[in-house]
C-alpha cells in the first residue's frame, strides 16, 4: 500500500507538535491554520485552506480547540468534490456527542472517521509520550494506522465507534483537573502549617496520595514557578464542563464532577487564558472560595 499524505488542519502548542512528528515520521504532510503559515512545521506544504487540504491529502488530522469549530472543518472537507480525501484522524476534545455528529456528516460524504484525542501535554507529544486513545470502525482504524503510529509511540483502541475515545479523554481530565485542584488545596493547608512544599510534594510521592499532580505538574511547573506547561485553563475548564454535559446525558453520578467544573469555571473566568497550572496561586490567594459554600453547576437535560 502507497504512502499516504497526511492534511493537518490546525497548528496550535499540540497540532503543531504532532504535525511535525509526522513530518520526522516520513510522512508528506499538508499543513493548514487559520493564523496563517508561521504555525507550519519544517518540512511540511502548505495549504490555502481547508479544501486544498482535502484535495492534496488522503487522511487529515485534525487538532481544533472544540466541537464546533471541528464540525464546520469537517463540513468544509465533506464539501469538496473533487477531494482525494477518504479518512478524518480527530484528536480534538469535543465531547461524545459531537464526536457522533460529525462521524455522521462525514459517512454521508464516504469519509471515514476515527476519533483519536490525545493525552500528555505538549511536551509528551514532542518526546512522543502522548497518549492516542482512537475509536472506530475495524476498517477504519487499519487504514489510518499507520498515520497514528506516526502522532505517537502510546496508541491504544478504545472502542469499535467514534465517540469512546471521548469519553475516555473526558474521563482522564476530569480526573486531572480534580486532582490538581485537590493536590493545590492540600499544599495550600500543608504550607499554611508550615511544611515546606518541597518536602510535601517529595512525601506525597512517596504515599497514597501520589497522583500526576504531585507526580509532574507540582514539581515541573509549581515548585519551579514555571507555570508553562502549555495548556490553556479556558481549556481544561471547556473539557470538564463537556464531561459534566455527557455526565447529564448518561444520568450518571455528579457529585465531584459538579464541584469540580464549577471551581473551574470560576478560575477561567478570573484569569483567563492562563497555563492551567496557575489553579495553584488562585487556590493559595483564596480565590476559589469556599467550595462547600458555591454554587454548583446546574444540572441540565441532555
């Protein structure tokens, strides 16, 4: 079987990453962000826009900040006639829901679709650490394989149909946005008493309440005061608040996942924009209030 080339459609901190791990992967790739060519990596071609993408490329990734963006790239593919395109690759985060639709609108115009979201941050995909949780058709997932080795070195099926690969990825940043908000509220009490946090962080690890928190973010980007690891908290606060919405769908236990996204919700607002590591000084300067005292996220009907 040829060679396939490879359209990545969105070049931000991850899509640029993992466009230039198929570019040292040997794959021919067509790159394309609406910010222009600057995002491009080396050794890539360049795209007008979205339709040249389709008619260059046979698989497209893509990498897009949510759902809605992602349904009209997708519409936007579906829509070229004369396109050489036959498989999408989504590595966004855009919810089961979404995943479903866009599967959808893409089958109507014979495009396969694997959803494929990612995990590990930007320096994971650089050092070829991230994890690639993929769903999808038996069929798809052998055509686009190839293409998925290229993202990363840890790829893993998840499931037979687009979607579980985002109920999964939801899953995991529910958990890791709980566990930094937890870890930054019991550094805070621990400092306060008057443990160093160095020691804490070392004594945590060590212990029952090691998480990837204490594990990596406290001592790469707290401890140090880095605060960079390259995700955004108006992300992490989209990517709760989409796990807590297909929560509601399933009618499946709440209870964390309400507190949780609230407190995100609330970090967002106040600091936009942010490395989402800085959850730490807004806990410590107590401007995530008393959580017992908020008001939750308001349950809504799917």
């Amino acid at each position: 079987m040829a060679t396939p080339v490879v359209g990545f459609i969105g070049l931000g901190n991850m899509g640029g990453a993992l466009a230039g791990n198929l570019v040292a992967y040997g794959f021919d790739v067509v790159s394309f962000d609406v910010a222009g060519p600057d995002r491009a990596p080396q050794g890539s071609r360049i795209a007008v826009d979205v339709a040249d993408v389709a008619r260059e490329a046979d698989v497209v990734v893509l990498s897009l900040p949510d759902g809605a963006v992602c349904e009209e790239v997708a519409a936007g593919l579906a829509s070229v006639v004369d396109r050489r395109l036959r498989h999408v690759i989504d590595t966004s985060t855009i919810g089961v829901t979404a995943a479903g639709r866009i599967a959808e609108l893409l089958a109507a115009a014979g495009i396969d679709y694997v959803d494929a979201p990612v995990s590990g941050g930007v320096a994971g995909a650089k050092a070829r650490r991230l994890a690639v949780m993929y769903a999808g058709s038996d069929m798809a997932v052998a055509a686009v394989r190839p293409v998925l080795a290229g993202l990363s070195d840890k790829i893993r099926r998840v499931g037979d149909r687009p979607g579980l690969g985002q109920a999964l990825k939801l899953a995991n940043n529910f958990l890791a946005a709980t566990a930094l908000a937890a870890t930054s509220e019991a550094v805070t009490f621990g400092v306060r008493a008057g443990l160093d946090m160095k020691t804490m962080i070392e004594v945590l690890n060590t212990s029952s309440g090691r998480n990837g928190a204490t594990d990596d973010k406290f001592p790469s980007e707290v401890l140090t005061g880095r605060y960079g690891s390259g995700f955004a908290n108006t992300l992490m606060a989209k990517d709760v608040r989409l796990y807590l919405a297909e929560v509601h769908n399933a009618a499946t236990p709440d209870a964390v996942g309400r507190v949780t996204s609230d407190l995100w919700q609330r970090f967002a607002a106040t600091e936009p924009n942010v490395d989402f590591t800085r959850i730490y000084p807004f806990i410590e300067a107590g401007s995530a209030g008393d959580a017992a005292n908020s008001r939750p996220t308001p349950r809504t009907k799917g």
